[in-house]
C-alpha cells in the first residue's frame, strides 16, 4: 500500500503533469501541491477542507484565528459584547479595501450576515448563523449584532468571511480583503494566487508575490515534482518516504485536528442496526491502520474530536471499543447476521490514505465475516453521491479540523443538514443544544465531553485517527505555520 521511495523515484516520469526541466529558483514565486481541486470558491458554497485552507488567504471575517486557535480582532478593530451575552458591537476598521479596489463599508458585513442567518428571506448560507436575530448600522462604521439566545461560540463564528455586496462572480473569481489575491484556477492543473499590495495588515504583509498550488494528488508526482524543482513543498507525503529525505529537504509532520472516519450509513440495512455498527467498530485495528497506511504518523482517536482541542477532548473513552473480534462475531449473531454480510466502501481516489485504510479495513471485516468491495471514486463525484446526496452505505473520509467543538460535533445533530451519516439520537442533541447557550466553561466541556462518549457508544462512524500532515519543504523557506484547522498561511512564509 505505502509506495517505497525507490518506486516513488522510478516512476516519477509518468505522473508529472508539468515540464520536468529544472528551472531557476526564484523567491517571488513558491509553488506547493494541493491534493484535490477546489470543490467552489465561493466560500458559502465550498464543502472542502482543502479549498477552504486556500481561501482563508483571500476572504476574512469580522474576527479570525491565531496558530493556538485564539479568536482575535480581523476586520472588527474591536468588539463588546453586551452583559446578557445577546447584544455584539462591531467597530470596522477604517482602512480596508477588497481586491478590486472598493472600500470595506457596513453595507458588505450587513449583507453577509442577512444572507448567513436567513434576514433577507432567503434559505440561510450557515446553519449557526440562524442564531443571529437582527444587525443594524449604528454609525457608517459601527454594527450592532443581536442573538436570539446568548451563544458561547458566536466570535468562533465571525470568523465566516465578509463578501462584497452586490458581487457574484465569487464561485468563479473570488474577490477579498485578504493578503492574496485570486489570479486564476486551471481544471486539473493549478490555483495562482497574487500578493495584495494594498494589504491592510501591515503586521501580516506577505513576504511571497506569488503562490502556485499544483493539483497533484499523487505521492510519487509530488516527490518527483520537489526533487526536480517543480514544487517548493510537497505535502501529504508518507513519513517515511520524507524521513529518508530529511538531508535534502526539511521534513515537517503535525497533528491536523482532523478525525479520519469509516463512516456507516445509518439509515440503510445493515448499518440502522448499532450492534451492526458496533461489531465493525471491534473489528477495526487502529493500530494497524496507523501503522500500514500512515506509517505511524497519526493519533488514535476514540470519538469524533482530536486531543489537539484539549480542553474539550474526553480522554476516557480508550476501552468502549477495543479490538476484538470475538465480541464483534456475538454482536452479528445477535443482530441476525451470524453469517455476515456484503457491501460497499465508496472512497475519494485522490485521498491514497484513505485508499490505503480502506483496503485494510477490508481485509480486517474480512475475519468477523464481513466483505466490503471497495469502490474509488472521483472527487466531485465522492462530493455529490456521498457528501451531498447520501447515496452510499460506507466510505473513508476525514473531517476537517475546527476551532469550535460546535462545529465539530454538530456533524451528528439529527436537524444538521449536512449529517451525512444520518445519526440521531435525542440524548446527543440534548447535551449538543444546551453547550450552544453555557457560558460556564467547564459545564460547557462536561456537555460536550458526553456528546463524544455517545458517539463511542453508539458507533455511527468507526473513529481511527487524526492523522498527521508529513511534508517536505526546501530548507531555504523559512516560518511554515500550522494551525489547529485546515489552513495556509501564505503569510508566514519568505525565502
């Protein structure tokens, strides 16, 4: 499954998707692959963790994140929020501009957050946004935003990007107030993005005109691409593919706050059966899993949260699902399927990892009985039959990192439209609503830490790891940044 760096080197020529000339280093540009092509540009509409991690370069909210998760001031130069915890009052900056050179005004944050919470009459663009009751001007650059409940997790929100009023060429040429602006997206080839010179973040200035991103999901196309000066980072490498190439290259791995799943369909037989679900959970090795398609460069994970948001990470849920095989076997039994069962793992082709964890979990079923046919499917495709249209009974995926364990979970609430999984049950969306409304930290941690052991308990998703981001970069590009979500920070990088 994990490709040898002598096969990676050997077939490097067959998977390059560009002129294999070498070509003189130049520190105005800095050129990185992408694993998948951007599902939309418009960020309203983007599904993708992968796009959304480029779009943050172009689009920016009200607030924003630092590298430890911290909600700070972006386009607001400062926010109070009223005693009741309902009333948030917004002072814009002055001095920001998008890319086609209009100003930022209050007009673009009113018609954002009309369209984001429904207030224009229109389907709302984000579900947490329906919290929003009213927002008005109190001055050309003054917003008062009323809840309708006091909400912990609202400035977590207000990092949704501000868009232009009255502009709608977003899904093909994204235009923002951010450090990079959008040039152009070849189908299958590349996204150029360029230096916005008119930055209002002087602190944030980028040090790099030009960014390149490169669609080659290939692990073999992106060594051979770096190696041959094609790319300056090449990300998603196997570990220890890259260690083998630390003397060439500066090797960097890092939790992603990502939880990789072999999600079940809850509404289709057999998978609406738990003892079903369960018997799949004890048959799964996450240890082999980690270490046959990850080679060892992930964290196990018990539930649907990565210890990389400690504090809300329950700690105690290791033992609910060991493995084991027997105990999966008298699960079947009792269920009616002592003599298992036959179905399909659909799974994105461009994702090897998740590739490779299929086909261990594969033959792991195979020993209870079970037989899973793994079908690869493309990206968009994966996007609109399973994502979206809910028309598949297996796939391995994994869910992009959050900064708000709201955004993390709600991904199991029976009235989520997008709980793709189809779960529901009442004692989850209980304690899932009542966090939404706790202001005490630590009641709001102990309603989420039981969300996760419900997850364990019921197994809507067999959960196996936060697996680790490995790529290898040129040792002349200094200040690569990490964060605890799915993002490039452009800015963070000079030569």
């Amino acid at each position: 499954m994990k490709k040898s760096l002598l096969t990676v080197l050997c077939c490097a020529a067959s998977f390059l998707t560009f002129s294999c000339s070498a070509k003189k280093q130049n520190t105005d540009v800095l050129r990185m692959n992408i694993c998948s092509e951007p599902d939309n540009f418009h960020f309203w509409k983007s599904s993708a963790a992968d796009t959304k991690a480029i779009l943050y370069n172009i689009y920016e909210g009200l607030m924003t994140f630092d590298k430890s998760g911290k909600i700070i001031p972006c386009l607001a130069e400062s926010c109070v929020i009223s005693d009741d915890g309902i009333g948030y009052l917004f002072t814009l900056r002055d001095d920001v501009y998008f890319h086609d050179g209009k100003k930022l005004t209050s007009d673009d944050v009113i018609y954002t957050y009309e369209n984001l919470a429904g207030l224009n009459g229109n389907t709302p663009k984000s579900d947490e946004m329906q919290i929003v009751k009213s927002i008005k001007e109190i001055s050309p650059s003054v917003l008062l935003i009323q809840l309708k409940q006091p909400s912990s997790s609202f400035l977590t929100f207000a990092i949704q990007p501000v868009l232009q009023k009255d502009y709608n060429e977003n899904e093909t040429h994204p235009v923002g107030t951010g450090p990079y602006k959008f040039v152009e997206y070849s189908l299958h080839q590349k996204i150029v993005l360029e230096k916005n010179e008119n930055y209002w973040n002087k602190k944030r200035t980028p040090s790099i005109k030009r960014i390149e991103l490169f669609v080659i999901s290939d692990e073999t196309a992106g060594i051979a691409a770096l190696q041959s000066d094609q790319l300056d980072i090449a990300q998603m490498i196997n570990a220890s593919n890259a260690n083998s190439l630390k003397s060439q290259f500066d090797v960097i791995s890092y939790p992603q706050n990502m939880v990789q799943i072999f999600a079940m369909n809850n509404a289709v037989k057999p998978f609406d059966n738990e003892n079903v679900r369960k018997a799949l959970c004890l048959a799964i090795n996450r240890d082999e899993i980690i270490d046959g398609a990850m080679d060892k460069a992930a964290t196990k994970l018990y539930s649907n949260f990565s210890p990389v948001l400690g504090f809300y990470y329950n700690d105690k849920l290791e033992k609910i699902n060991q493995y084991d095989t027997d105990r999966a076997k008298k699960l079947l039994k009792e269920a009616g399927y002592e003599n298992g069962f036959e179905f399909t793992v659909k799974v994105p082709s461009n994702y090897t990892v998740h590739v490779d964890t299929a086909a261990i979990i594969q033959a792991q079923l195979a020993k209870i009985g079970v037989k899973a046919n793994i079908e690869t499917i493309e990206w968009t495709t994966w996007l609109s039959d399973v994502y979206t249209n809910r028309q598949y009974e297996a796939t391995v995926i994994a869910f992009g990192g959050k900064l708000e364990p709201n955004d993390i979970l709600k991904r199991y609430s029976s009235t989520y439209k997008k709980n793709f999984v189809n779960f529901s049950d009442q004692e989850f969306d209980r304690d899932f609503t009542k966090a939404l409304t706790e202001n005490d930290d630590t009641k709001r941690s102990d309603l989420y830490k039981n969300c996760q052991k419900i997850l364990a308990e019921k197994c809507p998703c067999a959960f196996i790891c936060d697996p680790n981001n490995t790529l290898l970069k040129k040792k002349n590009i200094k200040g690569f940044t990490y964060y605890p979500l799915s993002y490039y920070d452009f800015t963070s990088l000079s030569y």
